[in-house]
C-alpha cells in the first residue's frame, strides 16, 4: 500500500491555522479538518506524491510505532480520498 501516490486534488484550498489544517473543496465548497500529523502528512504529499516517502519522514519526526503510523496514514488518506481531495494512484 506504501508504494502508492498520492495526488492532491487542485480545487483543494490548504490553510494552516495554529497547528491544525483546514482544506477547503472549492468544487463542493466543504471543509475537512486536519489535525498536526495531517498537517505535515499534505505538506509532504505537496512536494512528493510518494506514501513511502512520506511515511519515512514522518517516522523520523514523531515517535510511533511503524505499524501505528502506516495504518493511520491510510486511514487520512483513504478518507482525503471518499471526500475527493486525494487520489490514489
């Protein structure tokens, strides 16, 4: 699953607010919340679509447990998906 891209949507608006992100779907004009590991998860994915890469960078940043940190990773992602911000590929 790691070796998956992952490709922002462009009508997806990102703001960082105090730690915590709001992305605005300008296509359907809805709000998703994100909180300070999804943050960086979509500053990572901005620059390099890889989920392994960054996945390695995130464990080098936060202390978690490898399985923890992928299972929640694709979790945001899956989800960033269904709500159209993201896809796969």
């Amino acid at each position: 699953m790691l070796s998956q891209r992952v490709v922002l949507s462009p009508e997806a608006l990102f703001q960082e607010i105090g730690g915590e992100g709001v992305i605005l779907d300008l296509a359907s004009s809805t709000y998703f919340g994100l909180d300070e590991v999804g943050v960086r998860l979509w500053q990572l994915l901005q620059t390099n679509p890889s989920l392994q890469a960054a996945c390695d960078t995130l464990l080098s940043e936060y202390e978690v447990e490898p399985t923890r940190l992928e299972q929640d990773v694709l979790k945001l992602v899956s989800q960033l998906s269904e709500a159209g911000l993201a896809k796969v590929e």
